[in-house]
C-alpha cells in the first residue's frame, strides 16, 4: 500500500543500511529542497538521517551518480555503492524493486516528515 504523503524514487539497500530518495506528494513548492529527499537508514539502531544533496548525474550508460556532503552514490538498476567521506568502508547495494520501504524505515520518514517546516 502507497503512503498518499511521499512516493519512494529509489531504494537501494546493503547488509547494515538502506538509501533511498523520497519525493513528497502532500507539499507544494517550488523549491525541489522541500519535495525531494534522500536518507540512510540504519537498520540495526533504526536511526534515519538526511543526506545533504550536492549534485546528480546520468551517465551515458544509463548508470545514475549523486554527490552529498556525507558521500558519493553511484548506482544503476540493479547494484550501487555508497562512498562515505568519512572514511569508512563503502557500502555495496542492491536496487529494491518495487520500491517498498519496511515499517521500521516508514515509521521513521513519518515522524521526519511531520517536523519539517515548508518554505512557501
């Protein structure tokens, strides 16, 4: 079942984490930093945290690149990494298709959701 507040773009998942892009469907704005987000999910602590958006590419052979603050994430549509820049291992991912986040992570994104103030 759909959540009518966001729709899940890409979900990407490892052993420890899950990364995942949101677009939220219940705002309206004209700033694309209000309606789409990416986050790491840490499953073991249940932690959410926001990853601070850089930069995106598509490469020629389709394979998808996106730049954050914490990291670098290359993917395509079956596999990815995330390059932290923190010096810690890479995380090696696979592509979730359907795109449908466990509870755990939607119980998080709801309360993330519900404090974030809305630029108008």
């Amino acid at each position: 079942m759909s959540d009518p507040r966001y729709h899940v773009l890409f979900l990407l998942e490892a052993d420890t984490d899950l990364l995942f892009e949101i677009q939220r469907l219940d705002v309206q704005s004209e700033h694309p930093a209000d309606v789409y987000f990416w986050f790491r999910f840490d499953k073991d602590s249940g932690m959410l945290n926001q990853l601070d958006f850089e930069n995106m590419r598509t490469l020629a052979n389709g394979e998808q690149e996106r730049d954050f603050t914490q990291g670098q994430l290359c993917f395509n549509t079956t596999t990815g990494i995330f390059s932290p820049k923190d010096g810690s291992l890479p995380l090696l991912l696979s592509t979730v298709t359907p795109s449908a986040p466990p509870s755990e992570l939607k119980t998080a994104l709801f309360a993330f959701l519900a404090s974030i103030p809305i630029r108008t």
